[in-house]
C-alpha cells in the first residue's frame, strides 16, 4: 500500500486543482451568476460558453475545439456533468473554492462580532465536554477569526493601494482625501488593538485547558489542546504584526503629506507672487494692488504684553544690591529632622520596590509567565498594606515591560481583588516571556 504523498498528488493535479487565469475565471463567472439566480443549480453548455466568452472577450468567432477543451478541463474537479440530460452542476471542491474566496473578499472586519463569539467560546469550554467543545465551537470559530483578520490585513493592503494611487498624478492629489486614508489606518490601528484586548483572555482558556491536560485521562487530547493554545498565540503574533505594519506605515504617510503641503504652499505662493506683480499698477508714486487682494492693515492690533523700557529711565531710583540686606534664614531643628525621616523613609521604600523588581525579573527567567495581578497582593501582604510601595512597584513594571523587546504585558477585562483589602482591585495582568 503506497503512502499518500501531498507534493507528488497535486503536482500531478495542480492544472486541474488550480486552472490559468481565463479558465479560472470561468468557474467564478458561473458562481455568480448562480448567485444572482441567474442560471439554476443545473445549467447547459451554452451557459458555460456564455461565461467563457464573458471571460475571453478577445474571441471574436466561434472556438468549438476551444470552448470544449476548456469545459472537459473543468470537469475533473469542479462541474459533473449529466450525459443523459446534458446538463451541469458544480462540485462540491468548486462551491467550496468560491465560497472560500467570496468569505476572503467580502468579509468586513468586525471587532465587537469576534468579542462576542470569543465570550461564547470561553463559556461553552466550561459548560461542554472538550471534545465536544473543539468540534462543534473551536473548529467553526478559528475559521472565522482567520477570515477576519486576514480581511484586517487586506484592508491596510487596500488602503496603502489608495493612498499610491492617489499620489500616482502629482496635479491631481487631494489633500483631504489623503488625510482621510491616514485616518482610516488609525481606526483600523484601534481595531486591532481592540481585538488584542479580547485575545488577552485567551490566556484564561490556556489556563483551563493545561488544568484540563494535567488530569492523566485526558492525555488523548494533548495534541488538539497544544493546536487550540498555538492558534491563539498564532492570533495575537498575528495582531501584532498587523498594529507593527501600521505604526511603520503612518509616519511615511503623514511625512508624504507634509512634504506635499509644503510644495504645495510653494506653488501657490510663487503663483500669488506672480499674479500680484504682473496686475499691480503705480498711481500717484504708489503700488496699488490688484482689486483681487483684500486690503489689510499691517502692524499690532493689541498692545503688547511686555513691558518697554524707555531710554528716559532713572536708574539711580533702582536700589543697589549692596544696599539690600539679607535675612538670614530660620532653622528649624524637628522640621529638619522630619525632613530627614521622610527622606530616609523614601530611599528603604525605593530600595525594597527595587528589590520586588528584581524578584519579579527573577520569576519571569525561570517561569517565562507571571501574573501580576497575584504578585500585586502578594507584596501587599508583605508590606502589611502599604499602598504606596504596590503602586510605585506597578508603575516602574508598566513602564519597564509595555514596549519591551523581550516581554510583553497582558491586561484582561477581569478584575482581581484580596479578601484582606476588599476595597483594592486591579485588572487582571499578565507578564510573559515573547517567543
């Protein structure tokens, strides 16, 4: 029995899988014209022929031998064909194909759509079976969350496309126009970084799913559970690639803008230059300017907000510093030794908040992932409630982490708190190491 060889099958198949542009093109003509119910589920040859001169406008005459040698092309993997009836019907590989395509072109990304659904998966996970749970929910949402950031992706592709071709005719640019594509790449930034938001939960799934892996009878599903968690780390590697591409797209288009107003303030400046001196006339010894040009007065309309200082200045009524006497300053011995107290006070809470620091870091080399929010308490705890070293800590590890090479941070919308400080809560945050 020979071993199914993916590369060797459709190398031998692939003219017939995947067919040249025109012959191609073919399928997708009849596909929408199914669409528009124009023809139904079963059509005749001349339907087909019909396409293929829609596709092939260059033929002019009738191609018999052509035309039949694209249709029996097209019969091996994407039209049955009825011998008795003479009619056709698409395959399932070509319903699927088109179908596939369509999904790819027309899908509009939809952040508060995959919110939705991603809430509905982490509930189910909970509620059903995993095997249950991956077949009927997993399997139909990783579909749909690829087609919608693929569509992402392909928006910015879109956008970019517009922006150059905008620019293709230096006469014709629209500023405002321009502007707006630049706009459109900042709401598809924020987009992405709502989306990113919602995936930061799928560490919550990871979690349940490793618990779920850990149990000796469910080591059968290790292979599923390792695609599931993959998929999700695939998605955010994904998001951030598409929030990267816009933040390196942005400055060259807005410096490509800056430069276009600045040739364009040239232009018309040597335009109004040249209109002023060629319609100016002299009347009496004196330029009197175009009727077009509004007259305006030049010179200060307000008074100035400095002072000025006249030459007639007695500057013998300005007292001489030596005749100034200085006050010696008060000392004041418990201010100076509060003083002191708070300040050796700062430098033990900036020492310990370093040492938290430095422990954090530790955990993050051996761990790979920390929860901030359980480390946040755990601190807490040990400085007995003092909220200042907790909030000092948290501020230098936002800043030390955000854009880190390294690391990255993850905030949920889930909110953790202590029984001890039922009044202090913080959003769930995780640390973890880039791969």
């Amino acid at each position: 029995m020979s071993i199914f060889n993916f590369y060797t099958e459709i190398e031998n198949e692939f003219e017939f899988l995947l067919p040249e542009r025109n012959v191609g093109l073919v399928i997708f003509h009849l596909f929408q014209k199914l669409k528009n119910k124009d023809i139904s589920a079963t059509f005749t040859e001349d339907e087909i022929v019909k396409s293929i001169r829609e596709v092939r406008k260059d033929i002019k005459t009738e191609q018999k031998e052509q035309f039949n040698q694209t249709i029996k092309s097209l019969q091996k993997y994407y039209l049955w064909r009825d011998e008795e009836k003479r009619v056709y019907r698409f395959r399932p590989y070509a319903i699927k194909l088109c179908e596939a395509i369509n999904e790819i072109l027309f899908e509009n990304f939809n952040p508060t759509e995959i919110q939705k659904d991603f809430k509905l998966l982490l509930n189910e996970l909970k509620e059903k079976q995993f095997e249950q749970w991956y077949e009927y929910f997993f399997s139909k949402y990783s579909d749909k969350v690829g087609t919608q950031i693929s569509a992402l992706d392909r928006q910015i592709f879109m956008e970019v496309s517009e922006f150059r071709q905008k620019i293709s005719d230096d006469e014709t640019y629209d500023i405002v126009v321009l502007k707006n594509i630049v706009e459109k790449l900042e709401e598809i930034r924020k987009k992405t970084d709502e989306l990113n938001v919602a995936f930061d939960s799928s560490y919550e799934i990871n979690r349940f799913l490793m618990d779920f892996l850990s149990e000796p009878k469910n080591a059968t599903y290790t292979e599923k559970v390792n695609r599931v968690i993959n998929f999700f780390k695939d998605v955010r590697e994904n998001l951030k690639i598409i929030s990267k591409k816009i933040d390196s797209l942005k400055p060259k288009l807005n410096e490509y803008i800056r430069d276009i107003n600045r040739k364009d303030f040239y232009k018309k400046f040597k335009a109004f230059i040249k209109f002023t001196l060629d319609t100016s006339i002299i009347e009496k010894g004196e330029i009197a300017l175009p009727q077009e040009i509004s007259r305006c007065a030049i010179g200060m309309s307000s008074k100035p907000r400095f002072i000025i200082i006249k030459e007639s200045l007695d500057i013998e009524n300005i007292h001489s510093p030596r005749n100034m006497r200085l006050q010696a300053p008060q000392y004041n011995k418990e201010k100076a030794i509060e003083k002191l107290h708070n300040e050796n006070e700062r430098l033990l809470l900036n020492k310990r908040v370093k040492g938290y620091l430095r422990e954090l870091e530790s955990k993050l080399e051996k761990t790979k992932e920390v929860d901030f929010s359980i480390y946040f308490f755990d601190i807490l705890n040990r400085e007995k409630g003092n909220i200042n070293v907790v909030v000092k800590l948290a501020y230098l590890v936002m800043n030390k982490y955000n854009r880190h090479q390294e690391f990255g941070i993850s905030i949920t919308g889930e909110k953790i708190s202590n029984h001890k400080y039922p009044s202090i809560s913080v959003w769930q945050t995780i640390i973890y190491k880039k791969i």
